[in-house]
C-alpha cells in the first residue's frame, strides 16, 4: 500500500509540476493577448473595462468615503488657524470683484445689443452633471480618474470634465454607474485650444508631467508667459472658451501650460454634457446613447 | 464529522485571505486621498502583496489570482489592459524560480528582492507603455514611484509577517 502510494506520488509530482508550468505560461500569453487585443479591438476591451469598473466603484466611493471626512476635517482646522487672514483677503477679494461686477453688467449689456444688430446664433445648451471622485489612479504611467456617476444619468463617452477652476480632462470611458476621466496631463490627451487674447490656435498635448505642452502652433502666431489657455471648440467635443490654464513657460520649441484645476484637491467634478458627441464619441458610447433614448 | 467540516471552512477563508488581501491593496491604492502629488506617485501595493506570497506562501497565491489581481490593477488605474497582468505575472514566475535563494532568508534578503525584482518589473512596464503610446513616458515619476514602493514595503511586509503568524499559522 505504501509503496504503491509512493509510486502515485513519484509519477503524480512532475505531472503536477508541467500542469502548473503549463497553466502558468497560458495566463502569461494570455496577459500579452490582452495587450494586444487591447491595440486591435478597443470596443470590446473598453466594455469588459467598464463592467468591471461598474462593479468595484460602490466599493472605491465608501472606501473614499472616511478619507473625505479626515480631509475635511484637516481643512477645517487650517481655515480655523488662517481665519484672520482670509478674512482680510476676501474682505480685498470682494472690493475687487465688486468692480469686476459692474464691468462685467455693462459689457452683458452691450454685448446683447450687439448680438441683437449681429443676428448672432448662440451655441448650443450647455448640461451639467456631477460626479464624485472616487479613486485618483495611474500612478506613473496614466493620469486618469474615476467618477461614480455614468451611463445612466446621462454621461457619455468624450464629454469635458471640469472642476469650478478650470478644464479637468474629458471621459474616456463610461459604464452604467461609473466613468473614467483622461485627465489633459495625460499622454493621450489632445486638446484643441486658443490663446485667450491673441486668438491664437493650437493643440494642448498632455506629456504625463502636471504641465501639458503646446504643439502645433501655427507659423508667427506668438504665445508668452501669462496668456490665458481655453478650449477652442473645434472638434465639437468640448465647448468653446472653457478655461483651461495659464501658459507658464516658453522655451525654444516647448510651451508649457499649468493647469487651473488642481487634480490633487478635487473632489467634485461637473461633467459638461454639451449636446454633441464630437469626433471622440464612436460606437461605444454612440451605442450607450441609442439605448437610453 | 461537524468538527471537520467547520474546521475545513475555518481553513478555507484562512487560506484565501492573503489573495483578498491583495484585492484591498489593489482598492486602497487607487483611493483618492487628496495629498498634493500622491496620485502620480502612488506605489504599486498589491505587486508587493503578491511579491510577499510568492516568496513565503506560494501554495496561498497560485498564478491565476495573480492574474486577477493584476487584471483588477490594470482595470482600475486605467493601464493599457493586461500591462500589469504581465509584470506580476512575471513577478510571480521570477519568485518562484528563485525560492531556493530567498526561502529562510533573512528579511534584509527578501526586501532585496523586491528591489530588484521591482525594478525590473518596473523597466519593463516602462518599455510596453511607452512602446504602445509611441512616445517615451516621463521616468522621472516613475523613479519616484519606485522608490517609494521599495521605501513603503518594509512596513507592509511586517504586516504580511505578522498576518502570516497570525491568521495562518493553523492552516
């Protein structure tokens, strides 16, 4: 008896060894599979993504849930130390926006009376909706977030995402409950922009750094230190004229931007649902949208 | 007969807690948590979980929850799908090929490993996302990255150790 479980065991052991090899290099081709799949067929890769995504977010927004409140409660603390001072530099902030005000009431005005002369078409309706961060990934090698809010209440893929400051990224992928945010840092992110004063065009290039880059500037169209970067519109992903950044530095051949939004203290986002699927939203989200109409 | 069974089940969650572990490495690592700068930086948790089951408890992480795991990784820090699947996979492959060096070792040894293991690891990530991108990715966060993964792994693994003689001594 013992012998012949012996025998089972020297014969069973290797063939136990191969199977776990052999199990082992299938899950490894199957990853470069993956990888490759993911370069050949987007659409498919992209649901199974979601669905997933779909599934672990309730997970991520309780897990985000006591983060928020200790950051709250850190934040409460400083503004209890900085309340004097901030109330001199908001009493200041006040007087100047006062001013802004007024300018701004005779600028509305004026410029309804020269819309009226013009004829002039407004752009179409602008929608919000807003969404919770609930996980800041990527690490190194992706600059992306997720939001709990997706198909259902009408968020769709290549629509902006931004925080009150400023351009935040647009959605790269949705689910149902969830999406996913390519922030502008991103590598893969490509923005049609204008120089606010100049009117200048060009392309914001995300490099994974916190300062996306400008790229095909037209020839002598001029950009310095302090011009105001917003989105061009061109493309019809984005509306135009949404504040982006401020350029902040202008070596030979490399304009950099710094974003308004800040990615590390926003917690809140507005989806801007804009009415028009532009050149980003293809069949994935199209077919997301059919279903909910 | 209701003994064994209850110790059966006992056993059972005891041995899946190093892979559910991981899982919540894999979470916690892409919570939000609002730190200037953490995002672009955070370490990879979960490589170090696997990284640590390899090495003392393979029989508690076989390669198809380190392909999940590494799936999970993927999906929610938004990679290229299958980028990390691959280097802990390979984590896990290089480990257990070398377990006659690092089995017994001291924890100076093991943590050794990692750092050499991870950089690898690391390298290689480098090269297939900056090969699929076409452009060459920043290494500077990366190199932040790594050394804050080689800087937080001791702590981690202290409690891994401590899990280890806790939760799964019986098993």
């Amino acid at each position: 008896m013992k012998e012949t479980r012996r025998t089972v065991n020297r014969i069973a052991q290797p063939v136990k060894t191969v199977a776990q090899r052999f199990a082992f290099m299938a899950l490894v081709l199957f990853a470069v599979g993956l990888i490759v799949l993911g370069r050949v067929d987007v659409g498919t890769v992209e649901r199974a993504r979601s669905q997933i995504l779909d599934a672990v977010t309730p997970i991520l927004a309780a897990m985000s849930q006591p983060v928020v409140t200790v950051n709250n409660w850190i934040a409460e603390g400083r503004q209890l130390l900085n309340v004097h001072s901030e109330n001199a530099r908001l009493r200041e902030e006040r007087e100047r926006l006062t001013k802004w005000q007024a300018a701004a009431r005779a600028l509305e005005a004026e410029n309804r009376i020269l819309k009226g002369l013009l004829n002039f078409q407004p752009g179409p309706m602008v929608n919000f909706i807003s969404g919770r961060v609930v996980a800041d990934t990527g690490g190194a090698f992706v600059h992306s977030m997720v939001i709990n809010a997706g198909a259902v209440v009408g968020v769709a893929k290549g629509q902006a995402v931004a925080t009150g400051d400023g351009l935040l990224g647009r959605v790269a992928s949705v689910g149902e409950r969830a999406a996913r945010v390519l922030l502008i840092t991103d590598l893969n992110s490509r923005i049609p922009i204008v120089i606010e004063q100049s009117r200048v065009r060009a392309i914001m290039a995300g490099n994974n750094t916190s300062k996306p880059r400008l790229i095909h500037l037209p020839t002598g169209g001029t950009v310095s230190v302090g011009d105001r970067v917003v989105t061009s519109g061109h493309g019809g992903a984005f509306p135009p004229g949404l504040p982006i950044g401020v350029v902040s530095a202008v070596n030979d051949g490399t304009i950099e931007v710094t974003p308004f939004a800040n990615r590390d203290r926003v917690e809140f986002v507005r989806i801007l649902d804009f009415g028009l699927d532009g050149i980003i939203g293809d069949l994935p989200s199209a077919v997301g949208r059919k279903r909910r109409k | 007969m209701r003994r064994t069974v209850w110790h059966r089940m006992d056993a059972l969650s005891r041995q899946l807690t190093p892979f559910l572990l991981a899982v919540v490495l894999v979470l916690l690592g892409v919570v939000a948590l609002h730190v200037p700068g953490w995002a672009r930086v955070a370490p990879l948790l979960s490589l170090m979980a696997v990284y640590h089951w390899a090495v003392y408890r393979p029989d508690l992480m076989p390669a198809y929850a380190v392909f999940f795991i590494g799936l999970l990784q993927d999906v929610l820090s938004g990679m290229p799908l299958g980028v990390f699947t691959l280097i802990y996979l390979l984590t896990y492959g290089v480990v257990l090929s070398q377990q006659r060096y690092l089995t017994g070792r001291t924890f100076l040894v093991v943590w050794l490993g990692f750092v050499l293991i991870s950089a690898g690891g690391m390298a290689l990530a480098w090269i297939i996302v900056s090969g699929i991108s076409g452009v060459v990715v920043d290494p500077r966060a990366l190199l932040y990255q790594y050394l804050l993964g080689i800087g937080i792994y001791p702590p981690l693994a202290r409690l891994f150790l401590a899990w280890q003689s806790r939760i799964l001594r019986p098993v």
